[in-house]
C-alpha cells in the first residue's frame, strides 16, 4: 500500500472538477508539481517519507490556501488511507485537526464579525 505515488494515486482521486473549479486544480496541479521536484516525494525514484517534510512545509500551506480547507482535509484523509508508514499517517492526522481547529476559529471569529456590525 506504501508504493502508491502520492500525485499520479492520490492527488487525483481529490482534486477533480467534481470537487473545484478547473482554475483551482490547474493552480494546485503546478503547485504540486514544483513540490514534487523540491521535496523528491514520488514514489518513482523518489521517497515518498519525504512527503512529511512537504506537508510541514509553507508550501502545503500554499495549496491549502488555493484549494481550501474541506479540499485538504480530503487530501489529508486520502494520504491517512492509502499509506501504511506511520510517520506519513501521524502527519496527515495532525494537519487534520489544524485544520479543523482553523475552521472552527474562522466560524467563530466570523460569528463575531457579525455581532460587532
């Protein structure tokens, strides 16, 4: 289960038009590309371990921003199913519940927005 390749396995299981507009995925697509090349996560000649140094990584941060959070959080649950390395797993686990915390603070914080107009 650990020799599926993050981008060509993963990636596109999420990130289909179903799922965001065409614009977005173009984006998020060169985005991971670049990734791919910076942090060498394929598994075709790459490691795929070093896919946690990319989810630490600002530019996890950037696709987050340009695909969203509900995006990411199914990305995130992709990884947690497809890999069975524990490290890649704990990774994808704790992003999740940032993520979660994030959106929870944004409900709030947008809850507030309204109270003071």
């Amino acid at each position: 289960m650990s020799q599926l390749d993050f981008l060509r396995h993963i990636v596109t299981r999420v990130l289909k038009p179903s799922a965001l507009d065409q614009k977005k995925i173009d984006e998020a697509r060169k985005l991971l590309s670049k990734a791919e090349s910076k942090y060498k996560f394929s598994s075709f000649g790459g490691n795929p371990k070093n896919l946690i140094e990319y989810l630490n990584s600002p530019d996890f941060i950037e696709l987050v921003l340009v695909i969203g959070t509900d995006t990411a959080t199914k990305l995130l649950d992709a990884i947690e199913e497809s890999y069975s390395d524990p490290e890649i797993v704990s990774t994808a686990r704790k992003l999740k519940e940032e993520l979660k915390g994030f959106d929870e603070y944004n409900e709030t914080m947008g809850n507030s927005r309204i109270l003071i107009q």
